[in-house]
C-alpha cells in the first residue's frame, strides 16, 4: 500500500492554525478520505489542537506532518499526524476547571485518537497521534482488527 507523507511549515502566529486546518483538509481528498467521513472531522480537530499547542505554548516555528493512506488503499488503515516544534518542554495534560477556556487539548487528543505520544528530538519533540481508519458498520466504535496499517513504498511531498 501506497502512503502519502506530507507536511507543512508552521509560523508562530495563531492565523496559522485555520491555515494548518484548511490544509490538512486539502490533502484528504488525495487519499480517498471524504469530507463528511468522521476521520477527517476527527483527524481536522487534532491538527488544530496540536498546530494551537505549538503556537501557543512554544512560540516557534513548527512542522506538521500527515501519513496519509493512498487513495487505492484499503478501508482499514493508518492516519499519522505528527507536529515537531523546537522547545525541548514536554507536552504536559492538565487537569482544568469548567470555567477554563483552555487546557484541554492533550484531554481531546487522548480521548480521539487511537494512540498519541511524544519523543525528543534534536532540541525540540515531536507530538504524534494516529487514527484506524476501519470498515465497521455504522455508529460501531473500536480499534480495527490487530495487523492492520502496514507500510508499503512512499509518496512524499513538502511544502
């Protein structure tokens, strides 16, 4: 199976969000995932809380990166959306009140994906987070069957 691997230089601006938003939406159409598929209204809302974090909490310039299936491939496959920034601070979750207007998207991350996590990298990290793209029926939640998401060659693009 073919994997579109794309990316995105992010400014520390928060104009750079809807930017990252619109588009990591451009690129799913290439992969055969539609508009209206739950995924891509899932995997959207995880590009901008992830894009946010690293504007906000870093102040650097970032990179935003999207593993995406190709367009022939299988309805069970692997999203990766990676976000690398230059500030070696870990992503900490925080507990926040009900009034709060931030501090919850390591929450949001965790409860939609299906896996996240982070690593070092250089002097900064890399913030990831991945999404089963899986053939259930309807309203069904739940990890796809284990030996899905295999790799085959690559297709890359950088903007």
């Amino acid at each position: 199976m073919q994997v579109l691997q794309v990316q995105l230089e992010i400014r520390p601006d928060p104009a750079e969000v809807g930017r990252a938003r619109r588009w990591a939406r451009s690129r799913l159409a290439v992969s055969g995932i539609q508009a209206d598929e739950p995924l891509a209204e899932t995997l959207i809302l995880l590009v901008s809380e992830l894009v946010t974090n690293a504007v906000v909490h870093t102040g650097r310039p970032a990179v935003l990166r999207l593993s995406l299936p190709g367009a022939e491939a299988p309805e069970e496959a692997i999203v990766r959306l990676e976000v690398a920034d230059r500030s070696g601070r870990a992503p900490v979750p925080r507990c926040v009140d009900g009034e709060a207007t931030g501090g919850r998207g390591l929450a949001l991350v965790d409860g939609l994906a299906d896996r996240w996590g982070w690593s070092a990298e250089g002097v900064g990290k890399r913030i990831w987070c991945e999404l089963d793209r899986c053939a259930r029926p309807s309203g069904v939640t739940g990890a796809c069957s284990e030996g899905t998401g295999a790799y085959g060659g690559l297709a890359y693009e950088a903007v």
